[in-house]
C-alpha cells in the first residue's frame, strides 16, 4: 500500500504565504502535498504601491501577481476562500469558496499548517478615516491618494504623516532571538512608510511647485519613529528631514480622529493638516481570537523556529505571527524559510544543523524618496544584534524597482544570493 503523503495547509498568500509554500515544495519536494488557501486570487506587491502613486501610475497595473499559474508551476493546490475558524484539536479548517457571493462552508484537514495570512488593518477604528485619511496599504487608498494629489484636491495646505498605536500581545515575550535581547514591545507596527511617504511627499511638494518640506509634519506614538530601524540610523533621518524643514512630534499617543481641520489624538491634543496619510492599528483576524495557539491581542505564538509550543505541527510567518515585529515583509520571509527547513527535517530529509536555525529577526528596508533616490536601511540592533546601516541615494532606488521585477519574472522565487547582492549593492561590502 502507498504510504500517504502528509497534507500540509497554507493559509494566506501573499509574500508570508507564498514563500511557506514554496519553500516547503523546495525543501521537501514530492514528500508532501501543499495546499494553499487566500480569499484573492493574486498576491499584491505592497511594497511599491508608494512608488506607483507618487510618480502618477496605476499601482493595480503593475503591483499585481496572479497566484494559480504560480502555484502551479510547484504542483501546489489553490483555494480561493475566505478563512473562518479553526479547529487545532480537530485539525481542520473551515472555509468559504470566494469566487462568488453566498458560499457555503467548507472544511478541510491537515497535518501541517501555516497561518500566513497576515493582520487586518483597523482603518474603519479610525473615525473620519473614510472622509479625511489617506494611505498606501492597497490598491484602491493608493489610487485615491493618487487621485486626489494629481487631480486638484491637494491645496497645498499643512500634510501629516504618521501612525495610530498598535496594540502589541504577549506572544513573543521572553524570546531572545540574539544573546541578551529581545522582541520589544512596539508602540505602531512598521513605520518604513512614514519615512517613505515623508520622504518622497517632500519631492512632490518641490517637483509640483506647490510647497516645500515645511508642510510635512511626521508624528508617531512611540518614543521615536520607526525605532527598529536603529536608533542612529533614525537620529540621522530625523536631521536629515529636519535639515529639510520637516516637523516631527513623537509620543503623540493614539489618533482618536481625521477631522476637516487635522488630526485629533487620544490625549486630547490636537495637528492642523490638509491631508493625513496615517498607517491603522494591526489586529488579528477574528477567528484567530480566543484560540489556544494565540496571544491576547490574537497574534499566533511561536518559538524562535516558529512552531506553536503547544501545536508544533502548526507554523505562523509574517504578520499574524506575534514574533514578527515589526510587522514587515523581510522578516516574514526569513521566517518562510525557518519552516520550510522544520518540515523538510519533520521528514528526515534535512539534517539537524542545517534545519535548526532559529530566526535572528533583520529589518531590511528600502523607501522610495521620490526623484530617483531612496534610503536603505538594515538593522538589527533593536532586538540586541549589532548591525545598522543607513545609506541614501540612487543605487537603493535602483534595487527597490529591480528586486520587484526580479520577483515577477521568478514567481516570488528570488534566490538567496538576492539579498546579498543586494547588500552588497547598497552597502559596498
């Protein structure tokens, strides 16, 4: 009798999502089946919608990767369906077809899974967002961010940029991913697109002739911007936007609401602005909630090889991992390989020391600044590392639209000497 091939299941499919899948097919071959589950049918490349919008394109004509030829390119079976509940004791997932309205639901079983589907962005907890906020999380705020710049509705008035406060769990607590450090607990969930937007906001102003730099004002709830980018890589953006005559506010606690005037936070100050580009809160997906598997605030724990301690058969990567902070795509993709190598070595068919390499979580970030130029930035001293580099100019602006076409034309198969070659690139080593 045949012997039965593991079923492993794949929630999610975008950059977190994917990668699981291939990098389980990749190291596992033909030993197991895959199927993955995500309620679209493409994978949606977030990175460069800023990019997209500040040089006036269509970022849904360039940002989009259909998901069923890739997928089936590694035999990797899809699903079209919305994720509804979980049952880890059952080891089933329910499910509703999304091709058409009025699905029923579905269930299906696994022995491996992996929740890669990302947070839910809280833009609705936001009240006046649907009237006076922008952003450029997605395809439709960017094209209506675009709109409203390109087309006549900016004035030229006061322009705030900045972060609602994200609400961290517990479940990566006690973690030490580098000798004596830790994943901090955040005050916003990734702020790379302040930075970027500030940044290349500061261009357009200039290149349109309607302002300068001066209008901006860049906020955030924490105690400093994007502090895991390193601090003294931060401290140098900052004179680097001061110099331009950007304002900055920190500490400025939640956004409570957009209003014709500005911005209204929680306590009880207040920002004049135009117009608002604000990044919400990220929270777990509903279903999540309440689960074993899960933190408070719903975020699935994991240990360093990112395995639920008590459901080691169930892996998470990528945003909806409570390990994964901030919630950014290049620490998701370190973590995609971690679980392609513990199911290969789940099977025999990876050795010890080759399999089990805990993450040593890097942020890696480029950002547009607009005029051919952007800022890279690699860092790890926020969780204890060592490293932080900050380099600005026209060869990360070069890697950030090649890395994207490179991701394209290989189905989100960039090779591992991608990042080097990158860093390599950037930092001249």
């Amino acid at each position: 009798m045949p012997k039965v091939k593991p079923e492993v299941l794949v929630l999610g499919g975008n950059f977190a999502g994917l990668a699981s899948a291939q990098r389980i097919r990749e190291y596992a071959g033909d030993a197991v089946n895959i199927t993955l589950i995500e309620r679209r049918d493409h994978l949606l490349y977030v990175p460069n919608i800023p990019a997209d919008v500040m040089e006036n394109r269509d970022p849904g004509q360039h940002q989009i990767m259909r998901l069923r030829p890739v997928l089936d390119d590694d035999d990797i079976a899809f699903i079209q369906g919305g994720v509804c509940a979980l049952d880890v004791d059952a080891k089933t997932v329910s499910f509703i077809p999304g091709e058409r309205p009025g699905g029923e639901v579905e269930t299906i079983g696994y022995d491996y899974l992996i929740i890669a589907l990302g947070a839910q962005m809280t833009y609705d907890r936001i009240e006046g967002f649907a009237e006076y906020g922008h952003t450029v999380s997605d395809i439709y705020h960017g094209q209506r961010l675009r709109h409203f710049l390109f087309d006549g509705g900016y004035k030229g008035g006061p322009i705030a940029i900045g972060s609602a406060r994200f609400h961290q769990g517990d479940g990566a607590d006690g973690l030490k991913p580098y000798p004596d450090g830790s994943i901090p607990r955040a005050a916003a969930g990734c702020e790379g697109p302040v930075l970027e937007m500030s940044t290349a906001m500061a261009t357009f102003l200039q290149e349109q002739k309607i302002g300068d730099p001066g209008l901006i004002t860049i906020f955030t709830p924490g105690e400093m911007v994007a502090e895991d980018a390193g601090a003294n890589n931060i401290r140098a953006f900052l004179k680097m936007a001061d110099d331009m005559g950007m304002h900055y506010r920190n500490n400025v606690q939640d956004i409570k609401a957009l209003t014709p005037e500005g911005i209204e936070f929680a306590d009880g100050t207040q920002m004049a602005s135009e117009l608002n580009i604000v990044l919400p809160d990220y929270v777990a997906h509903d279903f999540l909630c309440n689960q074993p598997i899960c933190d408070t605030m719903g975020f699935v724990r994991t240990n360093l090889l990112m395995r639920n301690p008590e459901y080691p058969e169930i892996f998470a990567a990528g945003d909806c991992a409570a390990v994964t902070m901030p919630k950014q795509a290049a620490i998701g993709h370190q973590e995609t390989d971690i679980i392609g190598r513990q199911i290969a070595f789940d099977l025999g068919l990876m050795e010890d020391e080759e399999a089990n390499q805990a993450l040593q979580p890097m942020v890696f970030c480029i950002g547009d600044m607009g005029a051919g130029k952007a800022f890279y930035v690699r860092a790890n001293t926020w969780f204890g590392g060592q490293d932080e580099v900050l380099k600005i100019g026209r060869i990360p602006y070069m890697l950030k639209m090649q890395y994207r076409h490179m991701f394209f034309a290989l189905n989100g198969k960039v090779p591992d000497w991608g990042m080097g070659a990158a860093r390599l690139a950037a930092e001249g080593v």
